[in-house]
C-alpha cells in the first residue's frame, strides 16, 4: 500500500491509494514509474475510455466545504473580520491598496495582469494567483515560501512593492487607531487580554480565505454523479491523464500539491525565476515551482510565474513538450482544454461581497 500526501488542510493528513508509491511531496523520484503507468495505460487497448479516467480518478479528491485550519478555528466574527481587513487599504502606504486590488475576487481572486502594480505602481517580479482554493496548496506562493495562509497574509501588507507600509507594529497602531477593528479583534480573539495584533491579522484574513472555496461539475462527479460530466468532458480527462499531466497536477486542487521543475523533460526558454532553489538554498531545486492549481484555469491568464504565456492552449502545448517530451495535436489540445473548463467552479458571491469598513479615528495615522 503506498501513501500520497492530500494537498492539505493539514499537512500530515495522509489518505492511502492503490496507486504506485509516490510521494506527493518528493515527487521527481517517482515520476518515471507514474509516467510509465500512463504509458500502459495509453497503450492498452484492453481499456476503455471509461475504464481509463476510473484508473487516475484515485488522484483526485472534491473540494472539501472548507480548507480546515490546525490552531486557526474558523468562527463568523473572525470571518468577518478577515473579509474587512481583505478589503482595507488604510493598511497600505498610499491608502490605495488592499489584497483585493490584486487578488479581485470577482474575477477569480486575481487580476490578469502579468504583473501587479502596487504601492506607486512599483511592479513585482511575479504574476499574482488566485487565491480561491489556495488554502489546500501545501504551501503558499509559487515558491511556497509561505507554509499557511495566515503566515502568507502578512507579507504583502510591509513588502515595498506590493502594501508598502513601514513595519507591523505601525499596521497594528491603525487597526487599533480604528474603534471598529478594536471591537471586531475582540469578538474574534475572545479571551485575549492584547487581542489587535499583527499575527491575528494574519489569523482572521487567513480564516476568510479558508472558506474562498469554488467547487465546480468536476466535484460533482468525483462526489459520484457520473452525469456531471458529459462524454467529451470525460474524454478530456482521459486525454489529460494518459498525456501525463495528472503526474503532477492532481490533488484536491488539481495541483498545488508538490513542487516541480519547470522545464523537466526539456529546459525551458529564457527562464530567470529560480523559484524554489532560493528559498531552500539547495540547487537541485533550481527552476523548481509550486505546480498551480488548475481550477478556474480558463479565468486566470496570463499563465505562470512570470505571466509570460498569454493563451491556453499555447501553455497546454507548451507543458507537454517541455514537462513530459510530448507534442500534442491541435484535437488532444482541445480535448484537455474541455476537461480543463470543467474546472471553473462558482463563485461564493455572497460571501465576497466586498463589506463595510470601520470608520477611522480621530489620530489613525496614515503610511
Ligand atoms: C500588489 C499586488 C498584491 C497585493 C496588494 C497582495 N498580493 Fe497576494 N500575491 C501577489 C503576488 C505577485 C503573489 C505571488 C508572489 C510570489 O509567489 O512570490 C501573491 C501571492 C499570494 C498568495 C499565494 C497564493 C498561492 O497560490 O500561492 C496568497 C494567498 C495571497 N497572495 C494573498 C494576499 C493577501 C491576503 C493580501 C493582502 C494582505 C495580498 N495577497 C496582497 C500580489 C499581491
Ligand atoms: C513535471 C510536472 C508537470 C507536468 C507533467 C505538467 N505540468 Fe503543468 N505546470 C507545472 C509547473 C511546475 C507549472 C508552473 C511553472 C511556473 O509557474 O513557472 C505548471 C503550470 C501549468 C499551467 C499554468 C498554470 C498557471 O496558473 O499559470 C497550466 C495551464 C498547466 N501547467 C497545464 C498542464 C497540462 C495540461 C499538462 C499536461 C499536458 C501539464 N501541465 C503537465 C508542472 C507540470
């Protein structure tokens, strides 16, 4: 019996499958033997379509009602707060920027722009990504420099190109400057003599994202209704399993799951990004990157790290020559784009709806 990593509410959280052993998170040592297994598969003709997607449904898991947080309990008045401090640009110098100013969650929790402009326009060298279903990646940012949410949400507000403030303790001094905010971190962190604090910042955004859940057919019919996929769609999987995409996106999050070098089968053009190499310091990780998630994936180009590949298909044609050695067809293309689509999930509209903010104090200072 072998073990796969879920993707992780919690990280130590292991499912068991009748799968080849292969460990989600040091995944390059098996991949020969997963790829083989779609090799075989795609070369028997003792299988049917059908009988194909059952094989590699085991990789899959549906989205779970919630991205349940070890040590982060995820109450409404916290929610709530996350949701404000979400929406709030008093926490960035300028006063211009919220995290929804990149990641607009009504349009799939990023901003289609290669890269962002942030505090005075200064533009970061990555491509912002959804953060719908984020929370089930086992870590946060292409180079999963972050381990959670709440650990992540504290990083945009003080880096310069991004909310640009001073230091944590000046953020704290205008949530406390805020009575509103005083009152919310209370309800949210009942029990805590000093409650408004930059970590609990990080706890209640996190819990908001927690919950920025987008689940589509594709769940439906991991969830067993064989009718939420029509026979073309289910053919698109069967294209994207035995092409050998599912090797490295799978998981609850159809990636987000395990780290992989970008250009493994064939190095890929002009790539600066080292991506996971400068965060482990070990240079066998070099051009390695946190494989995306590819829900809502026909919603959120340009595509990769650096928003360098503008068009789906040009990025599914790319990864298949340069992540698996394969030139696929204009019809094998396609076909994995109609299973990609079935990936677009519904957004929670009344639970983004973008909420009132505290009004300012008579000394909130500004950044
Ligand atoms: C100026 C644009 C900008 C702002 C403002 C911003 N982000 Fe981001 N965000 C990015 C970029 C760019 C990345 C990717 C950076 C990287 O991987 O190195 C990112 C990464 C993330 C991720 C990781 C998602 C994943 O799949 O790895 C999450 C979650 C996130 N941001 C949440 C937030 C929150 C919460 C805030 C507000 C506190 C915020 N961001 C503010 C641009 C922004
Ligand atoms: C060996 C692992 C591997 C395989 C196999 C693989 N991918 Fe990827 N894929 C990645 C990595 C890593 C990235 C992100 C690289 C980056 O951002 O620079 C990525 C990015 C993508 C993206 C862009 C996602 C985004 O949000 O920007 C799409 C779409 C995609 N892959 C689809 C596919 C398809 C379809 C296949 C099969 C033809 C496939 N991949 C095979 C590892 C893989």
């Amino acid at each position: 019996m072998f073990v796969i990593f879920t993707s992780c509410e919690t990280r130590s959280t292991r499912i068991t499958y009748p799968l080849p052993d292969f460990n989600m998170n040091t995944p390059t040592r098996h991949l020969p033997r997963l790829l083989a297994l779609a090799a075989l598969f795609s070369s028997s003709a003792a299988f049917a379509e059908a009988d194909l997607s059952e094989a590699f449904l085991p990789m899959f898991q549906p989205l779970p009602a919630q991205a349940s947080a070890p040590g982060n309990e995820l109450t409404e008045a916290k929610i709530n707060l996350g949701r404000q401090l979400f929406f709030e640009t008093r926490i960035s110098a300028g006063g211009a920027m919220s995290c929804n100013s990149c990641h607009k969650l009504d349009t799939y929790g990023q901003d289609n722009l290669p890269f962002s402009p942030g505090h005075e326009g200064k533009l970061g060298g990555r491509s912002s990504p959804s953060v719908y279903n984020a929370a089930l990646h086992l870590a946060q940012f292409w180079d999963g420099r972050a381990p959670s949410v709440e650990e992540q949400a504290k990083g945009p507000v003080l880096n310069p190109v991004e909310m640009g403030m001073p230091s944590a303790s000046f953020v704290v001094r205008v949530l406390k400057s805020i009575p509103g905010y005083v009152t919310s971190f209370k309800a949210a962190f009942p029990g805590e003599a000093d409650p408004v604090t930059y970590d609990n910042f990080g706890k209640a955004v996190g819990a908001f994202e927690r919950k920025l859940l987008t689940p589509s057919k594709w769940d439906a019919f991991l969830r067993g209704d064989k009718n939420a996929l029509t026979d073309e769609e289910k053919k698109g999987f069967s294209t994207f399993a035995t092409t050998g995409c599912v090797t490295c996106h799978n998981g609850v999050g159809v990636g987000g799951a395990m780290y992989q070098k970008l250009g493994l089968a064939k190095p890929w053009p002009g790539l600066k990004d080292n991506g996971r190499s400068e965060v482990t310091k070990n240079p066998a990780e070099k051009a390695f990157f946190k494989v995306p998630s590819l829900r809502n994936i026909t919603e959120t180009a340009p595509y990769l790290h650096d928003g360098s590949v503008k068009k789906l298909d040009e990025m599914v044609k790319k990864m298949a020559e340069h992540q698996l050695a394969k030139q696929l067809t204009d019809e094998q293309t396609a076909s994995i784009i109609t299973f990609l689509k079935t990936l677009k999930g519904d957004l929670p509209t009344d639970y983004i709806k973008a909420p009132q903010l505290p009004e300012s104090g008579p000394d909130t200072p500004k950044a």
